[in-house]
C-alpha cells in the first residue's frame, strides 16, 4: 500500500512538472500558456532587465528561467516518489525519507493556495495527502 500511494504522489508530480516544462518551452517559441493575458505586460517584460543582474538578463528570461526551474524541482519531487514506490534499490526508502518528501508536497500546497490556479492545487493536495498515509503507513 506504501508503494502504490507513492507511485501515485510520484506520477502526480512528474505530470504536473513535464506539463510546466512543456508549456514552457512552447511559449519560448509562441507565448500563449504560462504568460500574461496581455501582450503588452509580455512585450514589457522582454524589454525591462532584471534590476539585480545589472542588465544582464530581461524579465522575460528571468521568466523562463524561473517556470523551467521550477519545473525540474517538481519533477525531481515526483522521480524520488517513484524511485521510492518502485524500491528500485536506488534509495533507502524509510520513515524519515517520506516525511521529508510530504514535507516538500506541503510547501508546494501553500504556494498552490497562495499564487497558482486549481489544477496545481488539487494534483499537490493530492499528493500530500497520499505522502501523508505512506508515512503514517509505514510508522507501524
């Protein structure tokens, strides 16, 4: 049972994280996704610079840069869920790692309530809570 509510926390957020990439790398080419509803908000961040990088980077790219991290984080979320539900003998699987990565699953459900919309909501919700009864699990 601790294996499958891992897996599922895992696919949860190696889909919500691959959806950011790809919507991302899209609007690279055709902003249309994760932008601005207003073309001029789009046309204003690619041409003010980012005031700590003295002109080295635009808020555009500073953008970007931020949706694609952001991305690997939550990918990288879900292929420790998954490594640990699959028991691919890459890591130790214990209390202690499932607490750490519930943890992890909660933060991203406060900055869902507070800055995201409902999709990313519900799939963090859910996978808090399905990390919350594998660690409550596998305390007995």
């Amino acid at each position: 049972m601790i294996e499958t509510l891992l897996i599922l926390s895992g696919a949860i957020y190696v889909t919500l994280g691959g959806a950011h990439a790809l919507y991302t790398f899209l609007d690279t080419r055709s902003p249309r996704r994760i932008v601005p509803d207003d073309p001029a908000v789009i046309e204003a961040m690619a041409t003010s610079n980012v005031r700590l990088a003295r002109g080295g980077t635009t808020m555009w790219n500073a953008w970007v840069g931020f949706n694609f991290s952001h991305s690997i984080a939550a990918l990288l979320v879900g292929t420790l869920c998954l490594l640990a539900g699959l028991d691919a003998g890459v890591l130790i699987v214990s209390p202690g790692l499932i607490f750490a990565l519930m943890l992890v699953s909660l933060v991203y459900v406060g900055l869902a309530v507070l800055y995201w919309f409902a999709i990313p909501i519900a799939g963090t919700v859910i996978a808090s809570v399905c990390l919350a009864a594998a660690w409550a699990l596998s305390l007995t």
